[in-house]
C-alpha cells in the first residue's frame, strides 16, 4: 500500500482508465468530477445501488448539476425488480473500455472492481426455487453444508456471502471455491489502469456520511421512500439499499425520523467499515490516497 496523502492530478495519465474505489461518503464522484474535466472521460458507474432508476437521492446518485459537468454511464439505468449481478455489470463495462472516451470507473462496490482486475468466475444463474430455499435456512445449517475449501475462502459471519455459495453449491454440485478456480483472465488488470483507493480517518468519514444523509432527507429521501411504497419488498436487492429500509420503516409509521434517520447512519457507518477492510484486504497494490487532506 502508498502511503496516504493527497493526489497530484497531473500525475494521472490521461490515456489509462482509471478506478476509483473507496468508502461511501469518502469523496469517490467528485473526484471523478475534478479528473473528468481536468483530462477528458466518461464516468461509470460501479456501485450496486445506484445502478436502479427508483433511487436518486437515497443512493446519492450523481445529480442534474454533476450530469451536466461530465458524460456518465450505468446509473440509474436498472428496474428495481431486475436481476442484476456482477457479471452483467461486467457485461456492460467491457466494450467501454475500448470505447471512444476513456472510462473513469468510480463506486464502493468492491466486487465489481475484482471482477474487472481480477477475473470473474462463469457461475450459471442460480434458480429461484434454490435461492427461495436458502432464505428460510439459518445461518449456521448454510455452513455446515459448504466444502471446506469454499468455507476457507468466504466471511463466515456475512450471511448474504454464504447463502450464495449455499446455492451455487446447490444449483450446480460444485463449490463456489472450485468454480472461482477456473476464473478467466481479467478484462482490466489492475496494472493496465490508474487505481486508487480513498482511505481517510474514521471520525472524518462517520462525520461526512451524518452530514451526507440529512443532506438527503433535505434532498427529498422520503419523496423517493413514498413513490416506491406500494412496490417495496424487502427480498429485493434494490430495496436493501443502505437508508430505504430504515425510511421505509419511518414512512409506514413504526418508528419516528429521528430513529430512522440515527438507523441508517449508523448502518451506513458498518457499511463503510466493511469496504475499508475490503479494500486492505483486495487493493493493497492501489494508490492510496486521503481524501480529508484534498478537496475534490
């Protein structure tokens, strides 16, 4: 890992795609923003949630101001009820990058960037019968049913993790280990592009993101939350987004703003937690760079 500091935008080559990766809240678009418009490109999106045309403002997705300062794509462009995976974010990536702009990939969803610089596995889609089975089964009985290479290899405390090796396992008499085995070359590898990785001090990061969510009910949260409450299920992905659940739960009437509003900042918060630890564990090569030591 570099060591920590600001980032000399000069220094970025402006004919090399560039990864953008880090905490939600830490400063990830504006610095796609300030490279975008310093040297030319296209931003594209790599975060799980603001993929879906339901949430703008709850998922702090680029907004009228930021769409009018650079060219973006793969926001908001996914029903809400569409199934939508790493490999079809992978599918839509890929002849961007020999595209006519260079792509400036900016998210927290570090799957998608393992996906794109390491390779991803070809897992056939897992049947709903499997994946409706694997909802009611706890925790613990998921686990036991794993191979242990596949056990060794995941976060044994991250229930959505091992329920999806459960059903891989299920759906196609391999384990999720073997099948990450045989994983194709990348499309991306790390050393063809500029990566870097946002990593500022936690007091700093937990500030921003309670400022970033009033800025949202300000924004009209709860707008989004009641155009979407007759369509609201919980088993959705689109749904689990970090605040709609807490909101959700506000606008239904079961608990006050002000619970819903501390909920989600403090869901928000062990978010970021995991995508820090995330990031030490998968972008160690990355440049590292403090985003409260610049202003993007």
């Amino acid at each position: 890992m570099d060591a920590l500091g600001p980032l000399d935008l000069s220094a970025v080559d402006p004919d090399r795609p560039v990864l953008i990766a880090g905490p939600t809240a830490s400063g990830k678009s504006g610095l796609a923003l300030a490279i975008a418009e310093a040297q030319g490109g296209v931003i594209v999106n790599a975060d799980a949630s603001q993929i879906y045309d339901c949430w703008q403002v709850v998922t702090a997705r680029p907004d009228a101001a930021d769409l009018a300062r650079a060219p973006h794509l793969l926001y908001g462009h996914v029903a809400f009820d569409q199934s939508y995976s790493a490999g079809h974010w992978l599918r839509e990536v890929a002849p961007l990058l020999s595209g006519p702009q260079r792509p400036i990939i900016v998210g927290g969803t570090g799957l998608y960037f393992t996906a794109l610089t390491k390779g991803l596995a070809e897992i056939p889609a897992t049947p709903d019968a499997v994946r409706t089975s694997g909802d009611a089964i706890p925790l613990p009985e998921l686990l036991a049913a794993l191979d242990p290479e596949t056990t060794a290899r995941i976060d044994t405390n991250n229930r959505a993790r091992v329920q999806r090796a459960w059903e891989v396992q299920q759906a196609t008499g391999r384990g999720l280990a073997a099948w990450h085995d045989d994983t194709p070359p990348p499309l991306l590898p790390d050393g063809a592009a500029t990566c870097i990785a946002l990593s500022s001090p936690p007091d700093w990061l937990n500030a921003r993101i309670a400022r970033r969510f009033d800025m949202m009910l300000a924004g009209g949260a709860l707008d989004e939350i009641a155009a979407m409450g007759t369509r609201y299920d919980p088993a959705l992905p689109s749904c689990r987004a970090i605040g709609v659940p807490e909101l959700m739960a506000h606008a239904r009437g079961d608990i006050t703003l002000e619970a819903a509003r501390d909920a989600a900042v403090i869901a928000t918060r062990q978010y970021a937690k995991r995508q820090r630890t995330w990031q030490r564990s998968k972008m160690a090569r990355w440049q590292w760079v403090d985003p409260s030591t610049d202003v993007f």
